[in-house]
C-alpha cells in the first residue's frame, strides 16, 4: 500500500520520503502513532500520474486491520510521489555511517561510448523543448523522461563519464547545454544521496526542465553581452513564474520536478526569487536546484564573463553557505564532486603537473590524474595516467594545491578520456 500524503505536515514526522510504500508493521505502527488518517493509491494506480491541484473532499474510510484511531483514505487528487525531505542529510551528518546504495559498475573507459551518445541525444531533446516553448507548443515530455531515465542508468553505473563531457563548454550554446549540465549534475549529486531511482528521474526531469522560461524572456536581453539595466533584471527574473506555468499546464510533469524550476533561485537566508522563501522552507529539490545552477554558472563561459575553475567555484559556494546555501547541503555537494573536482588542473607532491580526470569516491584527496608536466614543467606525451591511490612512481603522490586555470597553457578538455 502506498502512503501519497499524511494528515499533517511531513516536516513533523521521523518519515525521509514524502510518499513511500508501506511494507512491514513498524512502519504501520509509526503511522497509527502519529497520524489519524493518510491518504493512499488505490491499487493499480500510478503515483506519477496523479496530481494535486485541488482541496480533497473524500472523507477518511476506516481500515478493517487498522487500530479504532487510525484510518486510511485517497484522494481523487492524491499526489504523484514527493520529492525526499531534506531529512535525508541526518544520515550523512558528522558521526554517521552508511552504507552507500550504488556502487560503480563499468569503468569510466567504459561508460563513455553510451554516455556520449546520450549526450547528443539530449542536446537535441532540449534544443527541441526549448523551441517547442518558444512557440507555445506542447513539449515533447514522454522524449524528456526518456533521455533522464538513459542519463539515470549511466550516472549508476558510473557518473564520471557524464562528468567529463559536460566540461565540453560553448559560450554560444549555453541556455541549452546549461540544462543538460544541471541535469547531469542534479542526478550525479542525487546518487551521491542516495536518492531511489523514482526520486533521481523526478529530480532529473525537473533540473532538465528548469530554465524553460527564459524561452518567454527576449532573446536580445537573454544574449546581451554585459551587464544586465535594473529593469532588464526584473524581466529576466520573470523566467522562473514563466517556466512553472508551462510546466503545470502539462500533467503529465510530477509535481516534485517543477519544484526545481520553482525554487532554483531561492536562496538560504530569504534574498532570492521569485517567492523569497527561506531556509527549509525551500525543500529538497528547490535547494539542489539551486546549488547545480549557481556550480554551472559560475564555472562556464558567458557572453559577459569567464568562468572559474571548480575548485574556486565550490570554495566561493562554501563561503556562501548559510546566506545563499543550505550549509549541509552545499558540503554533501563538496563532497560529491570531490575537492579536486573532474578537469582541474593540479600539481602533485612531486612537482608534476596533471588533469583530475576521474574521482575516487572511496577517498576524494586521491583522484585519478592524467600527469602532463614533469616536475620540470616539461611535457609528457601521451599524458600518463596516474592513481593516487595505487601510485607506484615515486610512493605516495598527493595533490600539493590547485593550479589557476590556464595555467601552462594547459586545457584540461584535450586530457579527459573523452574519446574512450
């Protein structure tokens, strides 16, 4: 039996997820402790399909095996399933230790051909979404719930192959590919939380969807090459009202996944738009909406702007915690990406000079790198490929500190095992 909602906030119960399935009588007997009804799915019904759009007005039917308080109930309008409560961070707090659910199962070499083709195909997917709201036509959603399903199973089997093609950055391509990077990120940090797979296509589809207000907005402002007037701010603003009501005119987007393009400019301490909400009042989906678009932002191209390297990038959104960031949040975020995040530029103990090419989720001071400097500053070709982990030139390499980008002259792109 599925369990849709509660008769009381979520936020209020013990409960990770807003909306599980009941499978064993602890879970029942929690239930009957702290609620006198919830809403289920009758058999047979999809959650994905369901949304909540209008006050319930079926009364509470009693449950034959349920205790005298305690009874069971639908809504014709129950909802699709919630996005998981920011509750889920008790689990991976200071003192806590877990077993991660996904391990890798194909190395990076590996995964790469089926990701770059997934590559493509979203592109094209996002390219036609977004032309589709340009025109005010309907979107191609069943496409969109395809490639994020495609880009869920290779972020589970490894999502380092996704994490270096999504460093291939065209200042002119960026609303589109904007998207597609958020998306990717979106689901490689979801894994990182152990999100279920319904929750990662949830969370997917709405970080792919999450910009497609800015179609509404005028190009010549979109594109403008510099800083943005006051009022020309306020209409760029406008693409976060634009995008959710798109997105609700179509039911067949869960309720969770608009909350991405709904809350991705919120911000911790209330400064954000388009609703100034604050703090835990943001949610789950809104927050790790917000923390993957500012990391793609800041780390690309624009027209007025070059981007960071990631490691000032995450640096710069850790100072931010607390005022712009859920500060628990934005430190699982660290720790997803790695210290040394995929495409920064190093230099080792020993003097040599390498690309992080790969993240070793085991222990993140010790990626995989592609050594392209001697301790002499001099070429190695071909790079020479290195795990910190099972160094054997030298004894234990570490990572010394991150190189400012360009440095060398070195593009980190031409080192990542891109053509695997």
């Amino acid at each position: 039996m599925y369990v849709a909602e509660l008769d009381r906030p979520w936020r209020e119960t013990p409960f990770l997820f807003q909306g599980f399935e009941i499978q064993d009588e602890e879970v029942l007997t929690q239930l009957r402790a702290l609620c006198q009804y919830v809403y289920v799915l009758e058999e047979g019904e999809s959650a994905a399909s369901i949304r909540d759009s209008k006050p319930r007005t079926t009364p509470a039917v009693p449950l034959k095996t349920a205790a005298p308080n305690f009874s069971l109930a639908r809504s014709p309008t129950a909802p699709a399933i919630e996005a998981p409560s920011l509750e889920i961070l008790k689990k991976h707090g200071p003192g806590q230790h877990y077993t991660p659910r996904y391990r890798d199962q194909t190395g990076i070499e590996q995964e790469m051909p089926a990701a770059r083709e997934l590559v493509t195909r979203t592109r094209q997917t996002v390219y036609q979404m977004m032309e589709d709201a340009r025109l005010g036509h309907s979107l191609d959603v069943a496409g969109a719930k395809q490639v994020v399903a495609d880009t869920v199973d290779s972020i589970l089997r490894n999502p380092d192959a996704l994490a270096c093609l999504i460093q291939m950055k065209k200042r002119d391509e960026y609303t589109a590919l904007h998207s597609l990077r958020v998306s990717v990120l979106a689901l490689t940090f979801g894994r990182h939380l152990d999100f279920s797979r319904e929750h990662l296509e949830l969370l997917g589809l709405g970080a792919l969807m999450h910009d497609i207000g800015k179609m509404k907005v005028p190009t010549e402002i979109l594109n403008k090459p510099g800083r943005l007037t006051p009022e020309e701010y306020e209409i760029v603003k406008r693409h976060v009202p634009y995008g959710v009501e798109i997105l609700e005119a179509m039911p067949e987007i869960p309720r969770a996944s608009i909350e991405v393009a709904r809350s991705h400019h919120e911000r911790y301490a209330g400064h954000g738009y388009a609703n100034g909400l604050k703090g835990d009042n943001i949610g789950l989906f809104g927050s790790i909406g917000a923390i993957v678009d500012c990391y793609d932002a800041l780390t690309s191209d624009r027209s007025y702007h070059t981007g960071m390297p990631a490691y000032d990038a995450l640096s710069l959104m850790y100072s931010g915690r607390r005022q712009d960031f859920h500060p628990e949040l934005v430190e699982q975020f660290i720790q997803c990406m790695g210290i040394f995040p995929i495409g920064s530029v190093v230099e080792l103990s020993t003097g040599g000079v390498g690309v992080v090419v790969s993240v070793n989720r085991k222990r993140r001071l010790r990626p995989r790198v592609a050594l392209v400097l001697t301790p002499e500053k001099q070429p190695i070709r071909p790079a020479q490929m290195v795990d910190l982990m099972e160094s054997t030139i030298g004894g234990d390499i570490e990572i010394r500190h991150v190189l400012p980008q360009g440095s060398f002259d070195i593009n980190p792109i031409e080192y990542l095992p891109l053509s695997a």
